[in-house]
C-alpha cells in the first residue's frame, strides 16, 4: 500500500574533476562511493540491477549468477545501499532493488574529462 | 627529446551498466580501477592532476595541500598509474602526471544512468 520512495540523492556536488580539484570533504563521501565499487561482485550485481528490465531487480534474480553464498549476495547489496548507489523496497515475499540514478551520474559527471588521449605530455627539456 | 607518449587506453569496453551486466572479466578490471579510486588522498591528487593549468602537474605541485609525507604521495600516485588513470613522464629534475583522459571516460560511460531519481519502485502488494 505505501509506496515507499528511493532516496533522492543530494544534487550540488560535483562538477568534473577536470574544472575543480575536489575538497576533503567530497573527496571522503566520493571515496568512500568509489571504494562500493572496487569489488567485481558488486560491481557486477550493481550492473544486474542497473540493467535489468524495468530497471530493478528482485534479490531472487541475482544470486544465481555467482558463485558465493546467498548472505555473501545480500551482504554486497548491503554495501551498496549504504554507499547510496541503490535503494531496496519489500514487496511481499521479495525486496527489490533499483539503482540511484543521481548517485551514479554524480560519480559518471566527475570523472568526465576531455576525449582526447594519446597527447604528448609536453615538450622535452 | 623523446617526446614519451601516454598510454592510449583500449577503446571498446564499456556500455553504460544500465544497458547492459557486466562481465567477469570486465568488472574485475574496473574493480582494480575503482580500488584505485576509494581512498580520499588519491582521488584529490586524481583532482589535482586532472584540473592543474594544461592537464599536467608536476609531484612538485602535489605534494603542499596534503598532511602526508612525500613517499605517501609517491605510493598513491604509483596506485593511479596502475590503474591505467594517469601518466607520468620524467623531464628534467621533476616527473609529470596527467590523467588518462580515455580511462576516466570509460568509468564515467559505465556509470551513466538515466537522469530520472525518486521514482516508486513499482506498485505495492
């Protein structure tokens, strides 16, 4: 019956790295967002949500790609959602996830920078 | 003399999540370059770099805003550079850093989400 709403993730911060060097703050809330996802099971689960059909996914769609115990699943998921990069929502027997969009384009915007690589880094001396 | 060109990071790999799951192989090599992001000291020198006059600095300019000692520095940068996120190149006295311009397209790409948050996950039971 209650629609429970997904957090809707502060706007403001943060302009591409490339315009402005971070302050220490941010730089420890974005750490600490980057550091969710330095683990390639969640990274993949975070990606089997984002992707799934109608955006969210039911914990009964996403243990059976792995190969790690259901609690080390819900476990991952748990960091995820406290690092703010998903919701969860009970519905009946099952919870289910969604990605926070504005946290993932918050991480996408800052580490956007120019297309061009390859370019020397400057004349020799 | 020898102009020492920056790594051109392979081109290919990564949708954005939301179109479609990672890999294992993928998320494990964007596990690493995420790991290399999740500490707040490295993703202000990332800051620092990226956003430096002409997209370079040198570890002359990186060590005076940080409470840590030079090797620390030195450490963290050797991270970054691992990770595929930044090149160095020695010139003269000093080594120069800057960042990987198609490395931290290929993080921002993947974590492009649609705009829309605050969304009902769906209708209750």
């Amino acid at each position: 019956m209650s629609k429970q709403m997904l957090p809707v993730f502060p706007a403001g911060c943060c302009e591409p790295m490339v315009r402005e060097p971070l302050g220490e703050q941010d730089a420890a809330e974005l750490a600490r967002m980057f550091k969710a996802l330095s683990d390639p099971v969640r990274l993949r689960l975070l990606s089997l949500i984002a992707s799934h059909a109608g955006g969210e996914a039911c914990v009964c769609d996403l243990t059976g790609p792995f190969d790690v115990s259901q609690p080390t699943i819900s476990h991952h998921l748990k960091v995820l959602r406290e690092a703010g990069l998903v919701g969860s929502e009970r519905r009946g027997t099952w919870v289910y996830y969604r990605v926070i969009p504005a946290a993932m384009n918050r991480l996408s915007d800052l580490l956007q920078a120019p297309a061009q690589a390859g370019v020397p880094a400057g004349s020799g001396t």
